[in-house]
C-alpha cells in the first residue's frame, strides 16, 4: 500500500475514476486530488471517502488546493489535458496539453522530487517526453499509460468475435498509442495457445482493426468526452504490479535507449514493474515486418516532437 497517492486532473472522469477503484481495492491510505476544479476536486473525493466508509476502507481521499498538499507523494497520476472530441485527432491535442503538462511536472518536481509519475494524457507519448524534459526525472520513474489499455481492448475485440468471454487472453499492442499501434498477435496468448492460431485471417483483421477504433468509437458514442473506465483500470493495473512486482509483463509507454532500435523517444513497449518504476524493458523477438511496422510507428511521434521542437517547447537535446 502507498501512503500517499496524487491524481492531477482528480476532478475529470479518468482521474475520479481512478481515485474511486484505488480507494476500494485499497492501494493508498490517501489520494490526493488536484486540478482547476477545486470545489468539484472537493466534492468527488467526500463522495468516494463515504463510498469508502460503506465497505470500512481504511483511506483518505481528498481534493488538494495547492501543489504544496502534493508534498512527499510516492505516485503523481497525471490525467489533465484538453480532452478529445469526435473531430479531434490526437494530434490536435499536442500544444495545448504539451504547456498545460509542463507546468504540472514543473510544479511537481518543486514538491515531490522522489514521485513516480504516470502519464495518462493525450497525446501519451509525446507527453511522457515533456514530462521528463521539465520534470529531470530519471527515465524509470516516468511511464506512459496506454499499452494495457490498448491491449484490454484487443482481448475485448477478439473475446467478441470469437462469442466467449470466458476464454483468458492476454493481450500485446506494441508502439504508438494511437493509428499506428502495433497488435502482437503471435504473443498475444488465449488458452495457451498463440493468438494468431485462433483467429482466422479475416478475424484477425477485424480485430486489429476494432482495436486501433476502440477509443474514437467510444468518443462517438459519448459525444462529450472519452473512455473512461478502462483508462482508469489500466491505472489501476499498474499501480499493483508497482507495489507488488511479479513476472507479469506489461506494455506501457517507456523511455528507449536503444531497445528495439530506438533512441530518445517514449513508446509502448513491454516490462516488468516494480517498485521503482520500469524495472527493465522486455526485447522480444520481432520479425522484420514486425520491426517495420513499429519503426513506421514510431515515426509519428517523432513528427510530433518535431512540432514542440519548432514551437519552443522542446530543446533538440533531451
């Protein structure tokens, strides 16, 4: 259990969601809630402190008033950002939220100079890489949130089309979190058996292509905002393997220096997490396409980079 976990951006929908399913499994005795919205930061944590009280939850959930209440936290979940309309690419996300990230992890360095930080907003990668230019963080305590939940909805997709939820498939999307991801079908496990001999060609088709739609359709379905549950259980998944680290692998948005013939990026790759953050980086055999494709992958979050480069936000050293 931490002692003391922060959630920026507490009063939104991923970061409530977040502090709610923390306090009932139990993995903090405090979240701390922060953002522009302080009242409403206020009334979701008195809300999840008496759901809480319900079920005799040892924990403490409260909204913040100043980056100085964030003090000697173990875990900052960053969630802030403009959110994604059903017109709007990941890429119309990137200035807005590249200067509204630097102030946080600004701030956050002054505060809670020892915090692991979990990147949840959009666009992920690249925000990782803001984070650790303001923070100075080392590269093991910032990680970006998006490979478990890009893997949760492969498992969806293909529990879907295959009609049996009952089957236990683990899922493995490599790269950028977004158009370009890089579904691992041949790792992806269900039942024992690799993935990619369950499904049909066509199957396989299909759900990579469902995947890759899985956020954009739930943008369109809520009209106003976007996923919520499952980016917040993806938080959530992670934040145990973190105090109790196991072989389980996970893919989230890492820091390369060299791995899969990477340099200076964040990308989603899988590891082993610990208490420290990113343990190690797991280099699993990839064939040439393989290696192609998230080598295409990675070049739209180098474009991105490109583009804070160009307008200040970046220094050409990382």
């Amino acid at each position: 259990m931490f002692d003391k976990v922060a959630i920026i951006g507490g009063s939104g929908n991923v970061g409530s969601h977040i502090a709610f399913l923390g306090a009932m499994r139990g993995l903090a005795r405090e979240f701390l809630l922060f953002s522009i919205d302080l009242f409403r930061c206020k009334g979701v944590g008195l809300d999840i402190s008496q759901a809480a009280a319900i079920f005799d939850l040892p924990v403490s959930v409260k909204g913040c008033e100043s980056y100085e209440d964030l003090s000697g936290c173990e875990v900052v979940i960053i969630t802030a950002g403009f959110p994604r309309t059903p017109q709007m690419s990941r890429n119309d996300l990137l200035l807005k939220n590249a200067s509204i990230m630097q102030e946080i992890v600004e701030n956050i360095a002054r505060v809670a100079q020892e915090a692991l930080l979990i990147i949840v907003s959009n666009p992920l990668d690249v925000m990782c890489l803001v984070a650790k230019h303001y923070s100075g963080f080392p590269k093991n305590r910032i990680i970006g949130m998006a490979g478990v939940l890009d893997g949760a909805r492969l498992t969806y997709e293909s529990k879907t089309i295959l009609n049996d939820f009952t089957k236990h498939i683990e899922s493995y999307v490599l790269g950028a979190h977004g158009d370009d991801m890089l579904p691992l079908l041949r790792y992806c496990v269900c039942n024992g058996k690799s993935l990619a001999d369950v499904l049909s060609p066509k199957q396989q088709e299909i759900v990579v292509q469902e995947t890759k739609n899985g956020g954009a359709k739930i943008v369109n379905y809520y009209q106003q905002g976007s996923a919520y549950f499952a980016p917040a259980s993806a938080v959530i998944k992670m934040l145990e393997l973190i105090i109790t680290p196991s072989e389980e692998m996970l893919v989230c948005s890492v820091y390369t220096e060299g791995e899969y013939d990477m340099e200076g990026i964040f990308i989603g790759l899988p590891i082993k997490l610990g208490k420290k953050g990113v343990e190690h980086i797991v280099e699993l055999p990839l064939n040439e396409q393989e290696r192609e494709m998230l080598k295409n992958s990675a070049q739209g979050i180098k474009k991105q980079v490109e583009i804070l480069k160009n307008n200040g936000l970046l220094k050409e050293r990382i």
